[in-house]
C-alpha cells in the first residue's frame, strides 16, 4: 500500500514528506495550472523537494500518440529518474503507452473510469491505473466498486499494474478504496490533512498532559522528572 500526494504545492510536499509515510507525487495539468508558476521549474522544484528517490508523476497533454511520446521523454529529462509518465486512456493514449514501454518508461494510465479501460491500460504496459473515485461517486456509480474490480481483475489475469485510486473529496472514499485492496491512493492537500484527524485523539492527549502536569509539573516530560 502506498500513499502519494496529488498536488503541486511545495510547501505541502515538503511538510507532508517530512511527516507521513508518503511515497511521492503525482499530478495533473488542472493541478500544476493551479500553482500559477512556470511549467518546467516548478517540476524541477518538486523533485528537488522529494529527492531522488520517491516517484513524480506528471501528466502528457498532447493527444495524438507520437506527441504524446516525445512529450513524455522531454518531461523524463528534468523530471528525474523515478519519473511517471501520466497518459489518460484514450485510443491514442494506450498507443503511446505501447510504444513507450518500448523505451523504458514507466506510465501510469489516467482518466479511468471503467475497469476495463484500467484492463486495456495495464495490458498496454501502464504501471498504474488511476481511477477518478469522487468523481465516479457523483455520477452515481460506486467508485470503491470500480477500484475493487480493477484490483480483482489485475489478480485475476495475474496483471503486474497497480491501482492507483485518486479523486477524492473525503476521507471516506479513501479508507474505501484501501478496503477495497486499492495498492495506493493518491490524495489532495485538504483530505490528506483529515486522514489521520480525530477530536478524540486530540482530547486523549490534552488529558494525559493535564494530569502528569499536576503531579509532576508543566512541561515536564520523561527526561526531566
Ligand atoms: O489526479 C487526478 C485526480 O486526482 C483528479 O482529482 O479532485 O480533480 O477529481 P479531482
């Protein structure tokens, strides 16, 4: 199971990297638009920030297949090793999928909605599959059921691809499509913060502060008393 960041805000990356067990980035072209920054630093910037290591997923915009191709290999030259080749499942797109593969890329097939658009991709050669959960959910089909027949079919036909479950509006979708066997999510800034939030937590620790406080003092801790 893996956890990815699906934003292009730096400062975010670089605290939720700090903090939680993420394993990288992913994005789209709404999501870089929205940083109102130069195309080519930005990624740059984010690389930098994750390092060498964790994956960067950024997307193609061309849609015929040979553009989608170059594109693909120019943003792999500054985008760094661990780099993912986002390509929506088009006709064009699973082409150049096929022929990518070819060239050593790693892709992960976006835009996906029905599982067998994820089963052509993953059988195209893509690594990923990103189903849009939320946005399935407000179509009125069960988006967790998408990505549980994705996950059922890649088993079933022993498929190498993972899915990469992303769209999501609240944290319920997540815990979700993790139920539902997702190999990893990838989630926007404001419902990667609630993930882990809970008032009771938060009133838990407060408590056990207030009472070792009384006896042994304010800010007192175990290495001081
Ligand atoms: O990266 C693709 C996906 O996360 C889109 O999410 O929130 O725009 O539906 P959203």
């Amino acid at each position: 199971m893996q956890y990815f960041l699906d934003s292009a805000d730096t400062e975010f990356i670089a605290k939720a990297l700090e903090y939680y067990p993420v394993e990288g980035v992913t994005t789209n072209p709404t999501i870089i638009a929205k940083e109102r920054k130069e195309f080519r630093p930005l990624i740059k910037e984010i690389r930098s920030i994750l390092g060498g290591d964790p994956a960067l997923h950024v997307q193609c915009l061309a849609s015929v297949a040979e553009d989608i191709v170059r594109e693909a290999l120019a943003i792999r030259e500054f985008a760094g090793d661990n780099f993912y080749a986002k390509i929506p499942v088009t006709p064009d797109g699973l082409k150049a999928i096929k022929l990518l593969k070819s060239q050593d890329m790693k892709i992960t097939a976006t835009a996906i909605f029905t599982p067998q658009q994820a089963l052509m991709a993953a059988l195209a050669g893509a690594d990923y599959c990103a189903p849009y959960v939320d946005r399935l959910d407000n179509l009125s089909v069960d988006g967790a059921k998408v990505v549980a027949d994705m996950v059922q079919l890649f088993h079933i036909h022993k498929l190498s691809a993972r899915v990469l479950a992303a769209s999501f509006k609240n944290v319920e979708q997540v815990h979700r499509v993790c139920l539902a066997g997702a190999h990893s999510v990838t989630v926007g800034k404001d419902v990667f913060k609630k993930l882990i939030y809970h008032p009771m937590t938060d009133q838990s620790i407060a408590r056990f502060v207030s009472d070792w406080e009384e006896v042994y003092g304010k800010g007192q801790t175990a290495l001081t008393v």
